[in-house]
C-alpha cells in the first residue's frame, strides 16, 4: 500500500471536518467510528472469481446540510478477499484461490432524510487506495488460472492501486446508532495494471463490487 497517499488521504479528512464543523447550518455535526463486514468480488469476464468476506472499520462524520440533506465523510479500512479458480498442472486438482486486499477509503457522500436522525438513502464517490491482490497461500502460486495455458495464480497479484467507486446505500437506526447497507461499483479498472506485464491476457479489465453491511455510534 502507499502509505504516502493514506497520509494524504487522512490530512484532507482532517480538514473536510474542520471546515465543515465551522460551515455547519444548524450547527448538528456528528463524529461517529463504524465497523463492519464487506463482500467484495470483481466483475471480470477474464477471471472466473468467487465473492469472498472481509471487514471494514474507520471514522465518519456526519452533518446537516440543507433541508433534508446531510454531508457525509470518512476514512476507513478495508480488508477484502477474492477467490480465483484455477487449477494445477497435470492434476486433477481445481481450486478457488484465495487473495487479500488491503486498503484506505475516503468518501464524501450526500445523505437524504426520510425520516431525519433515523432514516437515510446515500450516494456519493469513494477514493479507494489499495495494496496488491496478495496469494494467502504459496502452494498455489504455480497453479494455472481457469480459461488459459500459462498465467498463474501469482501472475495476477499486481492489481492497481488507486482506483474511484460509486457508492450508494441505506442507514437506519436512532440518533447516535445506526446500522447501513452499502453498495460500492468500481468505476476504474482494477485489473488494468496487469496489462503491462506481458502476460497471456493484454486486454484485462474488471470492475470491483463491495457491499458493506457496518455499525455506526455517533458522539
């Protein structure tokens, strides 16, 4: 991961706050920490892949806009899992491989009240700076990938490493707890760094999706 860019993201985030807690209409502004699990898959017609659990976990901020509206920003990190079938060499041996992402979000999303501190649809864009897709098990490095003749399991793991989602979700609950449901599309190509390797495939190209089901206190 870099860590360069996580520092930067964390900073702007720092200041999102600042500034917005100053810039509040009615002067409503909540910090929260959120927790939760994330199913994350990539949709690729190049990989034959397996949505696999992970979990979420970071700080948020919410406040009132205008109206109905609410501002929300975060940070939060993500540690997400993938499976990718492939198969060894000579045998008769097909296994779903699984891989770990690491990363750092940054959102800034819209809020509309429903039902005002209890219930919310949001929508918005997401920064996503995420380490490589790493191989939670070396046996399986040498292991040919479904649908080809010689790219490995490890040939794959240097995904890209910054990559924009669209979210969208639902949050219920009382004032200062509250449960949500989040979709996120990745609107980048998150395999596109493989097609500089010289690998079988030059034409990779997927999409990541995750959805987050998490808690929030509020204080």
């Amino acid at each position: 991961m870099n860590f360069k860019l996580v520092l930067f993201a964390s900073f702007s985030l720092l200041i999102f706050t600042q500034s917005f807690a100053q810039r509040n209409y009615d002067g409503s502004n909540f910090l929260g920490i959120q927790g939760g699990l994330s199913f994350f898959d990539i949709q690729t017609d190049d990989l034959v892949t397996q949505q696999r659990q992970g979990f979420s976990a970071g700080f948020t901020t919410r406040g009132a806009f205008r109206n109905d509206f609410d501002l929300i920003y975060g940070l939060s990190f993500q540690n997400a899992s993938v499976g990718v079938e492939g198969s060894a060499v000579l045998e008769n041996d097909t296994q779903n491989i699984g891989y770990t992402i690491q990363g750092a979000q940054l959102n800034f999303l819209g809020s509309y009240n429903i039902v005002v501190k209890h219930l919310s649809i949001e929508f918005g864009p997401v920064l996503n700076i995420n380490s490589k897709m790493k191989l939670d098990n070396e046996k399986f490095e040498e292991y040919i990938l479904t649908g080809y003749n010689a790219i490995t399991a490890n040939d794959i793991q240097e995904i890209s490493r910054f990559n924009v989602r669209l979210a969208g979700g639902l949050t219920a609950g009382l004032e200062h707890f509250r449960l949500s449901a989040q979709y996120q599309y990745g609107l980048t190509n998150i395999l596109g760094k493989l097609n500089d390797k010289g690998l079988e495939n030059k034409n990779f190209k997927g999409n990541s999706t995750t959805i987050i089901v998490a808690g929030v206190i509020y204080f």
